[in-house]
C-alpha cells in the first residue's frame, strides 16, 4: 500500500511539474519571438527621436533622418553613433541567435545552457545600447549634426521604448531558463531520493 502512494505521489508531482515547465517554455518562446521582433523595428526604424519643427515633426533613428515622408542618411559624425549602430546591429543578431534556441527542439540543445545564455546576453547588450543612447544625447547637437532650429522639446520617441522593452523580455527570459533549471536540477533530486528510499523500503 505504501509503494502505491508513493508512486501516486510522485505521479502527481510530475504532472504538476511538467505543466509548470510547460508554461515557463511557452512563455520564453512568446517572449523572445516578441522581442526580436521589436529589436528588428528598433534597428532600421527612424523613430528614435522626434524634434518638432514648424508642426512638422522630423524622426531621427540610427540610419535615417526623416520629414514629411523623405528619408535621407543620417551620417555618422562621432564615435558614439558608430558604437551605439554596431551594439544595436550586434544584439538583434544575438537575439536571432537566442531565438533559434529557443524554438530548436534538438534534446542537445535544450537541455544546454544555451538559451539561458544568448538571452542573456542580448537583454543585457540591448541594455546597454538603451543606456548609451540616452546619455549620448545633447542639447545642442544630434550625434554631431546641428538640431533644427525649433522651440518645442526633442521627444524620445517610440522606438526607444520598443528597444527597452525588447531588453526587458530577453532579460526576463534569462530569468525563466533560471527558473526551468532550478525545477528540472530539484525534481531530479528529488526521484533520486524517492528512488533511493524506495530500495531501502524493498
């Protein structure tokens, strides 16, 4: 009778294992999707910045300088645009990376620490592209072109937020692979140890 409990014991602990990690999986594959989605819009769109001008706004973003539907390239003139282009480029790369990972269903690399680590990775070099966008900005130039004359404020536009909150998903994601890891290292121990008493009870 006490075999019997166990094992519906641990019957019951596996499913609600397995349901539990199902629903972490499920999330990081909607979470990394998501952000490499918007790490791509946040790349090649010109809404980074907004400067108002004459009621007719001018977007700025990595590549291009727009207004009234015109596009033109913005030339890098300092340092810190070149850097902030080839971080942004370098993370949406990563979270290419981090997605086939993620979506890859080879037992070998799921149960890598490969997902853990490219999602890492991308959130925190996303990150940091944020952050140093942010301090880059000045009041008097933009990446060393000279801001249109204008008295409305220079917005943070859009983009940027969307470039934020792809940094937050992929660090999120590191976060579930922590998670998934800790729950499939703990139920493992604990069938050992179920295993273990269960031959001494035999």
């Amino acid at each position: 009778m006490q075999p019997r409990m166990h094992i519906q014991e641990r019957g019951a602990l596996h499913n609600e294992v397995s349901s539990l990690l199902f629903r972490y999986q499920f999330f990081t594959r909607i979470f990394s999707c998501v952000g490499l989605f918007l790490l791509f819009t946040t790349l090649f769109s010109p809404f980074w910045l907004t400067v108002i001008q004459s009621k007719t706004p001018i977007n700025v973003g990595l590549w291009n300088i727009c207004k009234d539907h015109t596009c033109q390239k913005l030339v890098a003139k300092t340092k810190s645009l070149h850097l902030i282009r080839s971080l942004m480029s370098l993370s949406t790369i990563s979270g290419l990376i981090a997605v086939a990972c993620v979506l890859i269903t080879k037992p070998s690399l799921k149960n890598s620490n490969w997902p853990l680590f490219t999602n890492l990775f991308t959130g925190i070099l996303a990150l940091i592209t944020m952050v140093l966008y942010g301090l880059s900005l000045k009041f008097k130039t933009l990446f060393g072109h000279p801001v249109p004359d204008t008295t409305e404020p220079i917005y943070i536009s859009w983009c940027f937020v969307m470039g934020c909150f792809a940094s937050f998903l992929f660090l999120l994601n590191g976060l579930l692979f922590i998670l998934i890891a800790i729950e499939e290292d703990s139920t493992t121990h604990f069938y050992i140890r179920e295993r273990k008493n269960l031959d001494e009870t035999t």
